[in-house]
C-alpha cells in the first residue's frame, strides 16, 4: 500500500465512531476531580513551609516560656524558621517561572522536566537539611538531659527519615529521567 | 470565565472534536481499560485548559496539542488497568462501538501503537492531514526535523504494508 491509501483507510474511519461516551460518568468524574488541581509539588511546599514554621514557633516559644537556657534547641528553631522562609522563596520562583513555557509539546516537556528538577533539588535539600535538624535535636536532648533511650528512639527517627527521604529523591530522579528520554527522542534528528 | 461558559465550551468541543481523541486513546492504550485511564486524563486536562484558550491556534490543533502533550505523559506511568474490570470501583467512561472496523484500519492502529511515543504523535498528525509547519509548532520542534521523522515512519510504513498486501490478511 502506498501512503495515500493508508490516509484512505485512516480517513474513513471519521464518519464511524470508535466509542460511545458514557456522559454521566464523565461529569462525575470533571466534578471530583475539578477541586484535585494541586499539584503533588504544591502541596509538599505548603507542607514543609506550615511544619517547618510551625515547629520553629512552637519550639521558639516552648523555650522562651521556660526561660530556657538551651541554646541547641534555640539553634533549632531558627534553623526550621529559616527553612521555611527558603521554601517559599523557592515556591515563589517557581510559580513565577511557571509562565516561561510555550504550549508545544516541547514547551511542556521543558515544564515537566523543570518541575521535576525542582522536585529532585528540594528532595535532597530536604533530605541534607535532616541532618542539622536532628544533630540540633539530639545536642537539645542531651543538654536537657533526658534519658538515653529517648535519644537512641529520636536518632532511629531521623535515620529512618533520611532514608525514606533518600527513597523519594530516587523517584524524583526517576520520573525526570523518563521525561529528559522523552525529549531526546522529540528532538533527534532520525 | 464562569463554570457554565467553561461547560458549554467543553460540550462544544467534545461534540464537534471527540473523533480526534478518540484516535489519540486507541493509538496510545493497549487494552480497553488503558484507553479508559488515558481519556478521563485528557477529557481532565482539555477541561482546566479552556480558560487558558486564547484562540491563537484553532481548537483542534489546540486539541491535539493538550490531548498528545497528556498522553505522551500518560505513556509513562505505570499501567493499573491490566485487569478486565475497574480496581477502585469507578465507572468506565468510554464504551467501545459495536460498529465492524476496517480490518487494514485495526492493522493500522496496531502498526502505529508498535511506534514509540514521539512517532505515535507525529504519525496521527500526518494520517490527519497537518501540514510540516503546523506539526513543528505542535510539538515545538523545527520543520526539517520533523521532515525526516516523516519519512522515517513513511517508509517504514510503507514497507510494513506490503508485507501486509503480500500475506493477504
């Protein structure tokens, strides 16, 4: 068959059509899913922004309320403040970034995988700035005083987390792979 | 834009345009449930497009824009529908006609399915007619790159089908 004729074949097919649309279930599901336009990126922004801060200000005031002396922990809480606020400067240039892409399938691939960086780069800042945090905590407990087990349970914690952590970079790192692949073969000249 | 302008826009579109996503979901899911999957995500996405709609493009290169775009994502998360009936309970969108196709038409699709993503787009572009210029800005690539991706897949189709005429199916 010549290529015309494949376009024949192809071109009949427009007067039957391949699917009938259940439209009931289609407007059930426009509706449940109109509120879900969150992306998985802005909700675990908002997420680190309000813990981070939310932490920081509880410790900060924890401290301030026993007139503590406790210099790690007030280490700590500046150090979750400080998190926070860089988490929304990050947020902040990348919604503005945002419009910097044309409507090509191209233009969305470069969206998709600028994102996906993006989420590769908070994952493993996220994942490094465990380290202070629980360095900062266990030198809090142990100037407080505490008991030795509650130390060993708060260091198997962070170390769970940091692995956990290390898991969703991985995932990260997987997902922009696949789109970088997807943009080599857009743009390769064969 | 209110939601009774969005709805009717979305109406409008489904009404005059479903043949071109139609032909996206088969040429992008393998089973029933796949084709399923990928056009609730693109009936979703083409929905949160209309209000970024500026009417620089026609409707149905936008279509092909969004519903493509969606689906080439779409190729890469892993499948949940391998089974006959829906997981989650959810209700099934599509339902496949019980109009007989052309059987060179059902080989087509299984040709153009066996492509990669990228070709799979390019290919539905071509079969419907878009010109090179109309192609490289859909997929935001330069005309002479899509001239040679065409006459790889021209070729390569071409070939298939005589292999296709010479077996007699």
């Amino acid at each position: 068959m010549e290529f015309e004729e494949l376009r024949k074949i192809w071109d009949a097919q427009n007067n039957q059509p391949l699917y009938a649309i259940n439209e009931k279930a289609m407007y059930n599901l426009i509706l449940s899913k109109k509120k879900q336009a969150h992306h998985i990126t802005n909700i675990s922004e908002l997420l680190l922004i309000f813990v981070n801060l939310g932490a920081g200000i509880m410790i900060l005031a924890l401290n301030l309320f026993r007139q503590s002396v406790n210099i790690s922990l007030y280490l700590l809480s500046a150090w979750m403040l400080v998190t926070a606020l860089y988490t929304l400067v990050r947020r902040i240039q990348r919604v503005k970034g945002d419009q910097q892409f044309d409507r090509s399938i191209s233009g969305d691939l470069s969206h998709a995988i600028s994102m996906a960086s993006y989420q590769v780069h908070i994952s493993q800042i996220m994942r490094w700035n465990i380290l202070p945090i629980a360095a900062l905590t266990l030198l809090g407990l142990w100037e407080g005083g505490k008991p030795v087990w509650i130390v060993v349970v708060v260091l198997l914690f962070f170390a769970l987390t940091y692995y956990a952590g290390g898991w969703e970079h991985n995932i990260y790192k997987g997902k922009k792979r696949a789109l970088e692949i997807l943009q080599k073969k857009l743009g390769n000249e064969s | 834009m209110t939601e009774k302008e969005q709805k009717q826009i979305f109406e409008e579109w489904l009404n005059q345009h479903k043949a071109l996503i139609f032909k996206i979901v088969r040429v992008y899911g393998f089973t029933v449930m796949d084709q399923d999957d990928l056009f609730q995500e693109i009936i979703i996405q083409v929905w949160h497009s209309i209000p970024a709609f500026r009417k620089e493009s026609s409707v149905t290169t936008w279509l092909y824009r969004v519903s493509l775009n969606t689906a080439i994502k779409w190729t890469k998360k892993e499948r949940k529908h391998y089974q006959s009936e829906a997981i989650d309970g959810t209700q099934h969108i599509l339902e496949e006609s019980r109009v007989r196709t052309d059987e060179r038409l059902t080989w087509l699709y299984e040709e153009i399915y066996k492509l990669d993503e990228i070709d799979r787009s390019i290919t539905l572009l071509l079969l419907d007619g878009f010109s090179y210029k109309e192609m490289a800005s859909i997929l935001g690539i330069t005309e002479s790159n899509v001239g040679v991706k065409i006459n790889r897949i021209k070729k390569q189709l071409i070939s298939k089908s005589k292999k296709y005429d010479h077996h007699g199916i």
